[in-house]
C-alpha cells in the first residue's frame, strides 16, 4: 500500500513538473480561463439586442412617429434606416444590413383612432435566423399590445404577475456566467487528460513508462492527480472571478461544489485517457477532444432547452457529465441548493466518472498501443483459425509441454 | 536573378506542400478526421435543432379551488406548452425551484373565481426560475397567450371591440418556425474549426518533435514554410466542404438558393483567414498542449457565442463588435446563411469576403514574420 501511494505520488510529481516547465501552458491554464470569462460574461448572455430596423413610414402621422419611436426604445430593436418603399429596404436585407422591416402603412392613425377599426402594420423579418426573426417579431407585437392597452384599457380576466427567482431582473449574465465557468473548466481539464498518453507516445517516453513497475490503476492515479488540481484551482479562481467581478452570489455551500467538481473532472479525466490511448497522435486526440466538447455541449442544453432537445439527445444527455454539473453549479451558486437536493446530480455525476474510468481501465488492460484493441483481436482470430486447422499436433504439442514430470525414483539408485 | 529565386522559392513551397499532405495521408485516423469530422459533428449539432420546443415544467397551485380555476387550469395543462404538476402550498414551490424541477410556478390565490365572475381581473402569480433567461422568456410568452386564450373562451356576455393595432408578421427567406434550417449554416464556421485546429498543431507537432532542427538546416524561407503548410491544410478542409454541403441539403433539407461556386471560393476565402490564424498560434507556442487548449480557447467557446450563429452581433456594443469581428468565423456566419438562404451573390457578399482577406494577410503575415528558424 505504501509503495503504491509512493508510486502514484512519484507520478504526479512528475506530471505537474512537466506542466510547470511550460510557462505558456500554465498561462494557458491558470490565466487564460480568467480572461476568457471576463470576456464572455461581458460580451454574451445579452440575449437579442439593437437589431438594425428599417422603418418604411407611408402615413407621416403623429401616431406613427409615435410608433417607430417607441420600437426604437426597445432594447432589442434599433431604426437604422429610414426608407420609403419596401423593396429598398429588402435590399439591405438580403446583404444582412437589415434584421427587420416595419411597415406603416397609409390610413394608420386614422384606422388607430376609429373605434370600430384596427390599423394594420406588417412587419418582415430576415428568418434566415431564426432568434432574430422571432424576436423583431416578438418586439413590434409587444409595442402593439402596449400602444393598443392604453388607447382601448381593457383587462382580460386573468392578470398575470411575473416575479422571477434567483435572478429578479431576469439578468442574463448570471446563467451565461455560470454557464462559461462549467464549459471552460470542461475544456481545460479535457484536454489537458487527452494528451497525456499520446505526448508520451510522440516524445518517445511511452517506453519508459512501460518498463516502470507502475500498476494500472496507479498510472491512471498518478495522471488524474494532476488535471485534478489544475480543474479545482481554475473552479475556485474562476468562482472568485465571478464573485468578485460580475457579483454571481454564491448562496450555497462552496464546499459542497467543489466536492461535486472532484466527480466532474475525473470524468473529462477518464474521456481524456480513453481519447490518448486510442489516438496516435497529438492531433488525433485534439480533434477527437473537439468533436466529444461538441456533443457535449450540443445536448447539456445550452445551445437549446433541455426540454426542447429531440428524444435521442435527450437520453444521451443524461450521460453528459456538463448537464448534471452545470445543474449543481447553479444550484449551489444561483439557487443556494443543499445538498438535500443536489444528490441526485451528484450521484449520477459520480456514475458517470465510474463509468468512464472503467473503460478506461479497460482500455489500459487492453495495452498502451493505439491499435492494440485490433492487435488483440487480429491474434485471437488467428490462435483460434490455427487451432482449428490443426488441432491434433496443437494438443500434443500441448500434453508434451505439460508432460508429467519424470520421476526419478533415488531409493532404487541406493 | 529574381527569376531563378522564384522559382527556387515556388519549388520550396511546394515541398513544404507535397510534406504536409504525405503527413494528413498517411495516417488514416487523421485523414477522416481532417475530411470527415466536420460532417459528423455537423449531423450531431443539427439534430438538437429539432424545430418545436418541448414541454416546460410548471407547478400549480389551485387555492381558489372552483369550477372556474380548474378550468383555467385544464386550459394550461391540455396542450404541448407545458407539463403541469400540481403542488399545494408555497414551501413546496420553494423546494421545486431550488431543485431545478420546474420551470415555472402558478398560483391562483383564493377569490379567483368571485373576481372573475364580478368582471374584474383577479391576479394570479407566477414565479419564474430566472436562471435561464431564455427558458424564462419561453414561459412567460406562453402563460400570456393561455390567458388571453382563456379569457376568450369564457365568452363574456359583452362583445369585445377589434383590436386597435393588427401586426401582420412575416418571415423572409424561410418559415417563422424554420429553426433547423436557419440554424444550420450558422453552424456551418463551427464544425470548420475542426480542420483548421488540426493546422495549429500541425506546426507545433514540429517544433516539440525536434523536426524543426532539420528544418533549419534546409533553405526554407518562413513565409514558403508557412504558406506550404497554410495550402495544404485549407485544400484538404476545402475537400470537407462537400460531404458538409451534402449533410446540410440532403439530410436535413436545408435550402440552398446560392452559387456552389460561390460557396466554395468563400469557403477557401474563410479557412485561409482561420488557418492562418491557427498557424499563428501553432508558431509561438511550444508544445501541442499549449497549442490545443489555446485553439480551443479561441475557436470552441467564442465560436458559439461570439460569432453570431446564435444571437446576432450587437452592433452598439464597440468592444464587443470588434473582437467578434477579429474572429473569421464571424464573417462567415453571415456567407453561409446569406448564400444557404438568402441567394446572395459575390457583389452582396464583398463586404465580409473583403475582410476575410485582409484577415488572412494580417495573419499569414504575422506567422510569416514570427516564424524564427532557431532553436529556442
């Protein structure tokens, strides 16, 4: 037992040694999900915002200008260019200038002010994205209903009162930021794990490491130690971040997080293993890191919904280790969850890197080669062809190599 | 003079060129990678684009407990908006939206029916799990509708008046409700990040490999070097563009009212921009480590949020604007949707091709003017 931990620890002295003589790598790991957090929590989770608008204004009323300034007030639509007629603004549009067209037609404010009449506006979205068009189409019916309210004050039977928890304002930086901070310690710990068999393949030390009396399960120790660290000190300074910078409230116990994030990095650990043993070369394990990132994330449900994800999606998403960790991030950090209902998460998250490390382990078993999965079938399929063609002379081979041994009886000699 | 040093340097390039493909082929996991991958990720990223969004989960709580509140209800739990759990007093709503189990929650407070029915609007609450706005959004657009919806069906005794404001909406080029296919050639700069990644380790490969050495010893100049390995690698994406192009229009039916060729030349025209700038990387950092989390750190994350293939650019935001700018893939975000969708023409396009060029000079120039033959 102590000479195993004496091995392990051996092990991830060197990795971190390894990690620490490259000063851009540690750069790259320590600072750069800093910056790239700042960046996307200031830049993303604004949702839609200014659309270039284009107002075609054919009535030149009062209640028009009213209109298009009020469109213009809306955080997600900006007038950009005001025209008059269509087709010139459909121009703009299909070079991607335009993302909406307001259309006043004559006769507005008259038609407005007539009780028995309703004024028509139409409004041409570019679909060519779907966000945008949804929401300039979103944006001018709002306006509409708000311009209708106050002509014609009406309420319907049921007046609905929207309260938002966790995030009062409806915000969207708190779920982005969190959201940035689950991806970029995915990506970290990912590739930092995939590469670790496939540079010592490149750089020839795989032979080294061979003829090490290392077990496999301390290898597999010994190099998980490492991007363990590495995933819980980018955590914590990213948590810092975000607290300190953006003001993300931590309602919950940090503890608890990161004990939840020792489970989610060792499985990016035990996926990173999996991808360096199958890949021969570095570049191999980056594009296969890349395209396992981007299923991941296509079905953790932040491109869409969870609810929304089709139903092959959504079962591979319960084995998706960013759900169930970007579940207890929040929850810790937003929803000031306990651990009374974050163990459901947790467990699977846990399953998960169970799972993983097993195939790993298996992987490992099976040998340290790229192709040794196809070695060992390729001399199963043999051994089993050649026993089948001659299996007499193989079994006699066989009783004389476990002949009984010869006896030779020393009394009789006396 | 300078025509022998020409053709000597053309010839330098070209061995670079013949090296690297001898590299991509030669390894059969590479070569699918580098031609194929971008189709399968595309196919895996496309299908969670299902158009129509799900259920989302809502608690309810009946405190009025009439006829006329359980009909209210049935009219939110009787379509495909909404699953509705019921639940029966606050503390349970409480636990629900901490434990992420609901989306949404309902109260209708005692009295509901009694204001109805006396022609007022009796309020009802509605608490929103704010964390995600977008899911926010989603259930506050649809409990609106369900009340106005509702309101209708209990034809009051009064006729309503029309509406003073009609929107007639429309939606250019594809179906409001077109969410895939809109989605698709947005996603189209994302999986190309694939094979161009590839290109920033190709050059780091070098340097950790110790190749680098030999490669000092022989007369190649950077900017051959570069461009050698620069050709290589885009004509190889170049020849992913098909089985991508096909994924797009034959599975998923997405139209495509362009040119091919057209397509093709700005494709080329985007992965000169981003392999140069992945060779960039590739050149000042030492190790393929390094250079695989730097690439992701500037094509993964960025390349979904930043480029505009979700939420379109906010052109207000000068900072913002400029780093999406700095990114090629945000350039050709906006190619792929306008050839795929729009039709547009080379004229309609000159603006993001122009700047997709000079993108690619300041990068292949950059790499050009950093590549060192020395020993670091």
């Amino acid at each position: 037992m102590q000479e195993t931990l004496n091995r392990i620890r051996g092990l991830a002295i060197k990795e971190l040694l390894q990690l620490s003589r490259d000063k851009l790598l540690l750069l790259f790991v320590l600072l750069a999900p800093l910056l790239e957090l700042l960046l996307m929590g200031n830049l993303s989770g604004g949702g839609v915002r200014n659309l270039p608008l284009a107002v075609v204004d054919l009535d030149h009323s009062r209640a028009s200008r009213e209109l298009i300034t009020r469109l213009g007030q809306t955080d997600e639509l900006l007038v950009g260019m005001y025209s008059d007629n269509v087709s010139q603004a459909r121009e703009q549009m299909q070079s991607g200038a335009i993302s909406a067209i307001v259309v006043v037609p004559p006769g507005y404010e008259e038609a407005l002010t007539a009780p028995q009449q309703s004024a028509e506006v139409q409004v041409i979205a570019d679909g060519s994205n779907h966000l945008v068009s949804t929401a300039a189409i979103g944006t001018v019916e709002n306006v509409a209903a708000e311009i209708a309210q106050e002509i014609a004050p009406g309420a319907g039977p049921v007046d609905m009162r929207f309260t938002a928890r966790f995030n009062a304002t409806l915000a969207g930086q708190p779920g982005a930021i969190t959201m940035m901070l689950g991806l970029i310690v995915y990506q970290v710990t990912l590739v930092i794990a995939s590469q670790s068999f496939t540079r010592e393949r490149e750089m020839g030390t795989l032979e080294q490491l061979r003829v090490t009396p290392l077990g496999r399960l301390e290898l597999m120790a010994g190099k998980a130690i490492p991007t363990l660290l590495v995933g819980m000190v980018d955590c914590l300074l990213m948590t810092g971040v975000a607290v300190a910078w953006f003001h993300i409230p931590v309602r919950g116990s940090l503890p608890l997080l990161m004990l939840f994030t020792i489970p989610f990095v060792l499985t990016q650990v035990g996926w990173g293993t999996l991808i360096s043993l199958i890949s021969r070369t570095q570049q191999q394990a980056m594009l296969f890191v890349f395209a396992l990132a981007m299923l991941e994330v296509a079905c953790s449900g932040f491109l869409v919904p969870a609810s929304s994800l089709p139903e092959v999606m959504r079962w591979l998403s319960y084995i998706s280790s960013v759900k169930h960790y970007m579940v207890i991030l929040r929850g810790v950090l937003l929803r000031g969850a306990g651990l009374g209902v974050l163990w459901r998460p947790g467990l699977s998250l846990g399953g998960i890197a169970l799972g993983v490390a097993a195939l790993a382990w298996l992987r490992l078993w099976l040998g340290l080669d790229p192709d040794s999965l196809k070695q060992r079938l390729r001399a199963w399929r043999q051994t089993s062809r050649r026993e089948r063609s001659r299996r007499p002379v193989v079994r006699r081979q066989k009783r004389r190599l476990v002949a009984e041994p010869v006896y030779v009886d020393v009394r009789t000699e006396e | 003079m300078l025509y022998t040093w020409a053709v000597m340097s053309i010839r330098r390039f070209i061995s670079v060129l013949v090296k690297e493909y001898r590299h991509i082929l030669r390894e059969p996991r590479t070569l699918w990678m580098v031609f194929l991958s971008p189709a399968l990720v595309l196919v895996a990223l496309s299908t969670i684009f299902a158009s129509g969004g799900g259920r989302l989960n809502l608690a309810l709580w009946d405190g009025d407990r009439t006829p006329l509140s359980r009909q209210f209800a049935a009219t939110l739990s009787g379509d495909d908006d909404f699953s509705v759990g019921y639940v029966s007093d606050y503390d349970e709503i409480e636990t629900l939206l901490v434990a992420q189990g609901v989306d949404a929650a309902l109260i209708i407070p005692p009295g509901f029916a009694e204001t109805v029915g006396a022609g007022g609007a009796a309020p009802v609450q509605v608490v929103l799990d704010g964390v995600d706005t977008l899911v926010a959004g989603q259930a506050t657009g649809s409990l609106l509708g369900h009340a106005a919806d509702f309101g209708l069906a209990l034809n009051r005794q009064f006729s309503l008046p029309p509406l003073p404001i009609k929107i007639r909406s429309q939606s250019a080029y594809l179906p409001g409700d077109a969410e895939r296919e809109s989605m698709i050639p947005g996603l189209i700069p994302v999986v190309f990040s694939l094979p161009v990644m590839a290109a920033a380790l190709a050059l780091a490969r070098e340097r950790e490999s110790g190749s680098l050495e030999s490669l000092i010893a022989t007369p190649v100049r950077g900017l051959e070097y570069i461009g050698g390995k620069l050709v290589a690698y885009v004509s190889a994406a170049l020849v992913g563009l098909l089985p991508v192009w096909l994924v797009a229009t034959l599975l998923f039916h997405v139209p495509f009212r362009g040119n091919p060729l057209l397509l093709l030349l700005l494709t080329a025209d985007f992965l000169l921009a981003s392999v140069g700038m992945a060779l960039f990387i590739g050149n000042m950092v030492r190790s393929q480590q390094t250079a695989t989390i730097a690439a992701l750190f500037i094509f993964f994350v960025p390349g979904f949020f930043l480029t505009g293939m979700m939420d379109p650019i906010d052109t207000t935001d000068l900072l913002g604007s400029a780093i999406s700018y700095i990114l090629p893939a945000t350039h050709f975000v906006t190619i792929c949707r306008a050839i795929f969708l729009k039709g547009a023409t080379l004229a309609e396009m000159c603006r993001p091709a122009v700047a997709l060029l000079i993108l690619s000079a300041v990068w292949v120039g950059l790499g050009a003017i950093t590549f060192k033959k020395r020993v670091r």
